[in-house]
C-alpha cells in the first residue's frame, strides 16, 4: 500500500513539474509549482520523514507566492 502511494506522489509530482515549465502563463506555473510542493511533502511523509515534510510546508511554498503576486 504505501509503495502504491508513493508511485502515485511520484507521478503527480512529476505531472506537476512538467505542467510548471509548460505552462506559458506565470499564474499557472505557479500553481503547478504548489502542486509540486504538496507531492514533495506526501512524499516525504511515505518516506516517514516528518521533520523534512514540516519544513517543506513551512519554507517553500514563500517563492511560489512571490512568484505569482509578481
């Protein structure tokens, strides 16, 4: 259960990462780069990494926002 979990984080992550730099509108590319993010944490979370999870929900999502209010 969990290495199907982390096949399906992984592909959304990937699908996520490949939408961001198809995107030709900033906004979207944002927005892709959140889902990015959110896929990274569960990730890390099936990883049982919860210390680097709380850290990317803490740190990274501020240049996705930067990034969009732009």
């Amino acid at each position: 259960m969990l290495a199907l979990l982390f096949i399906l984080f992984a592909g959304m992550a990937v699908g996520c990462a490949i939408s961001m730099v198809a995107q030709r509108n900033p906004l979207y590319s944002a927005i892709s780069l959140i889902g990015v993010f959110i896929s990274l944490t569960c990730l890390y979370v099936t990883l049982a990494a919860p210390f680097i999870a709380a850290v990317q929900v803490i740190v990274t999502p501020a240049p996705s926002w930067f990034w969009s209010y732009s």
